[in-house]
C-alpha cells in the first residue's frame, strides 16, 4: 500500500507539471514526436499495437487483468477508467493526452525500480541502419541485440553519419516515450528514444529521430554512456559546395568534405559534420600529396581536387 501511495503521488504531481506544453517541459524541444490517437469504445473496436501496449502496461500497474489482445473493448476501458480515478482525471474510459503523459510518469517508474541485467563488459557502441530499420548494439565489434526502430521519413531523413551519445533523458512523456539519449548533430536535434505510438516501429516515420519501442528503449538506457560511439548508416547526402570551408565550422558541407576526403584515402577521423584537428590534419595530407601549400583549409583547390565545386 505505502509504494502504491507513493507512485500516486508521483504521478499526480508530475502529471500536473506535464500539464504545461512539452515546449517548456522539454528544454531541447525537438520537432520528432509521435502523432497520437486517443483510444476508446468504439465500433468497431479499436485495434492496434498501441492498444496492446497499454493492455500490456496497465497491467503492469494492477489496472487490467484480462488477456492481450489489442482490442478496445470494455475491460480496457473500465481498466482506463480506475487509472483516471486513481490519478484524480474525470473516468470516461477515453486514454487521451493526460493520460498518456499520466501513464508515462507511471511506465517510467516501474521500470527504473527492476534491475535489468547488462551486456558483458567490453566497449560498446550502436549502429542503426536505417534500410533495414533497426538498431544494434555491438560489444567490441561483437553483435549483442539487434531491435526494431523507426527511422526518419523521406521528407525529413535521419542523419547519416557517425555521432555520440551527448544527453540522456527521462520523463519526457508525450511523442518520446519513456526515454531519451541524444546525438550530436551539429544541424538539428536527434535522438534515439521511445514512442507511444509503437505501430510506427519498422518503419519510416518520423522526423529525423530514432524511435523504439518503450521497453526496448528502457532496457538500452542504462547501458548507454554519455560519450557513446552511434553510427546511422545508409546514403549519405551528396551535395556541391559553393564557399570555401575551414576549422571551426560544423555543417552537411563539412560532413560531404569528410566523405569525399575518405573515399580518396585520407581518412578525416568520423563524418559527423564537424571541422575538427583530424579533418584539417586530411586536408593538409591532402594539399602536400598534391603539393599545394598546406593550409588545413579546404579552399577551391581542395574542393576541386575533390569534385566537390558547385
């Protein structure tokens, strides 16, 4: 009695901050989350993955009790209608967008309180290949667990490239499931997290990040160190660059120019779009093995040699 007394009250309080726009709950206020549908009684019923993932977390909680099916139908609803109760929403049996920021806080909860067992010791890093969809994790170059994600739409692909880990999140709640890691794209803000909206996982929806399923995600996040190696792999961009680039500048330019300068034998350290020591260190390998004057920068010269002049 006293722990569920005390998930009620962190759900309350927490779902009273929620309240606000994600905007101003979300400090990155990233542009990828989920479009949610509300759920309730309907005919013909509702059916989907996404209702037989809250089946499947309002049982975890105590609320439904009956087999999972992924139908709306009346025990779900009435199983809704007690979570609503319980943290002091209106019982109408409709899961709307209170109780999806509600049940986050409480999915959330539950989760961080079981001990999830660790990959073996080793270096670990993720490769996600946004063809086939899924996320790997590699320990010491070794396959460990393959999962199914969700990658960016045509219109607003994920970025292709080799980035790290540079933020982790709980409790976000809304479009981001129940975590967050984020990367560092010097262009906009991606990251790897949940979804309430699983029936998106395996394909491509979203606006550039990297959604998993919310149990998925739970069980990667506490092996995952700020600092950690992520390589999204498929096409990269291809664009021509009209302006001289030099250290300093982080940009698809720069990313496009560390391409190149790999494809041609001079290894620019990782394509992550930033114009560090070891893509100046290229570029300089690159003018004395032309002879021209080694600058580190990538001037005309360097963009030609490279067939990367507009």
């Amino acid at each position: 009695m006293r722990r569920k007394t005390w998930l009620t009250l962190c759900i309350l309080v927490l779902s009273f901050t929620l309240a606000a726009p994600l905007a101003s709950a979300n400090p990155l206020n990233c542009a990828c989350q989920d479009e949610d549908r509300d759920m309730r009684l309907d005919s013909p019923p509702l059916e989907g993955t996404d209702v037989e993932e809250l089946q499947a977390i309002l049982t975890t909680l105590g609320y439904y009790n009956n087999a999972i099916t992924g139908v709306y139908d009346q025990s779900t609803a009435a199983a809704v209608e007690r979570f609503q109760s319980w943290v002091g929403l209106k019982a109408t049996g409709v899961f709307g967008a209170q109780e999806r920021n509600a049940l986050t806080i409480a999915l959330a909860h539950e989760s961080l309180s079981v001990a999830t067992p660790g990959p073996p010791p080793g270096e670990l890093r993720i490769e996600i290949d946004v063809d086939k969809r899924t996320l790997t994790l590699l320990v010491d170059d070794q396959v460990f667990k393959t999962y199914p994600c969700a990658v960016g739409k045509a219109s607003t692909k994920s970025p292709v490239g080799e980035w790290r880990i540079i933020q982790k999140g709980t409790n976000w709640g809304g479009g981001f499931g129940t975590r967050w890691l984020g990367l560092n794209v010097p262009w906009g803000i991606y990251g790897i997290h949940g979804t309430n909206n699983p029936s998106s996982i395996g394909t491509a929806a979203s606006a550039g990040c990297i959604r998993m399923h919310n149990r998925d995600v739970e069980e990667l996040y506490p092996w995952i160190k700020v600092g950690t190696r992520v390589s999204i792999i498929g096409p990269y961009p291809r664009l021509r660059i009209s302006q001289p680039l030099r250290p300093g500048q982080n940009s698809k330019e720069v990313q496009v120019l560390q391409l190149a300068l790999r494809e041609a034998g001079f290894n620019p350290g990782y394509t992550d779009g930033r114009y560090g020591p070891d893509t100046e260190t290229a570029v300089n390998r690159l003018q004395i093995h032309y002879g021209l004057r080694p600058t580190g920068h990538a001037d005309n010269n360097v963009l030609s040699l490279l067939d990367l002049r507009r």
